[in-house]
C-alpha cells in the first residue's frame, strides 16, 4: 500500500531518482551519491519498498534485439459497456505476453494497448487470432510506431 508522501524528505526523493536511474547500484554506490553512510541508506531504501514506493526491479531490454521491436498501439471499444465485458478484457490482457501495457481509458475507446509483436504479419496473427477470440470487443484500431523518439520508465521528480 502507498503512503501519503508527506513523509519524503529530500534525501528520499535523492535516493529513488538514483535508483530510477541504475536500480542495480549497491547500497555502498548508492550512500555515496547521495551524501549518506550506508547504514541509514539501506534502512531508507527498506522502508521506501516496505511503504510501496518502490514497487519492483527490473531489467530494460532491447525489443528489436530480440525480435519484438515492431511496437503498436491498439484501441479496443467494448460491444457493450458492462462490468463483465471490462473484467474479461482485463482478466485476459494479463495473460497475452505481447501486451505490454493496458489502459483503461475515457474517450472514444475504452481501453488502449500496447502491443510487441516481431513484425507486420505477426501483429496480423495477433489481431486475429488472440484479439479476435475475445467477443466483448466490439472494434478496434491500430496505431503503428516508426520511430521511438523518446522511452522512459522515470518519473519526474
């Protein structure tokens, strides 16, 4: 659960932009670029996972190095605006591995995805057949990247 973060302080705020930006840092490593010994570092970094502001460590990896880099987004628009139909989408979004990320979203669509798949035709085979397998969807629409200007998992601080 996360914690109202009035309880931050600066040195907080030093210590999880250090780690968005190397989550591999040693605790040494990272009591040095912050000004603090590594006793209070690591107590701070406990308490920091412990109150759910570090939600998990993770590895970027390189999606056209192994063979996933063509990215799209897709936009889905429920047949029928109802609980079950919401639930379904999002109960099998968890299990596709090619969904990257989903949304719940206001507008014209309801929900939107983003989708790596190895190319064109794979991202057809997709579509059709694990999108398509899903009968609460009523329509979507595919936007396809052709160049990645910026990607980053940091928040602005």
């Amino acid at each position: 659960m996360k914690s109202d973060n009035t309880s931050l302080d600066a040195t907080d705020y030093k210590i999880l932009a250090a780690l968005q930006d190397n989550s591999r840092l040693t605790v040494k490593e990272l009591a040095a670029s912050i000004h603090l010994s590594t006793t209070p570092t690591f107590e701070r970094v406990k308490r920091l996972e412990r109150e759910g502001y570090i939600s998990k460590y993770v590895a970027v990896l390189d999606a056209d190095k192994l063979d996933c880099g063509f990215v799209a987004f897709c936009y889905i628009k429920m047949k029928q605006h109802t609980y079950e139909n919401s639930m379904r989408i999002m109960e099998a979004v968890q299990r596709i591995p090619e969904i990257a990320e989903c949304y719940n979203i206001s507008g014209e669509y309801d929900f939107l995805l983003k989708i790596y798949t190895r190319d064109m035709k794979s991202y057809q085979k997709f579509i059709l057949r694990i999108l398509g397998d899903l009968d609460c969807i009523g329509s979507l629409n595919s936007s396809f990247v052709l160049g990645q200007v910026k990607n980053t998992h940091t928040l602005p601080l």
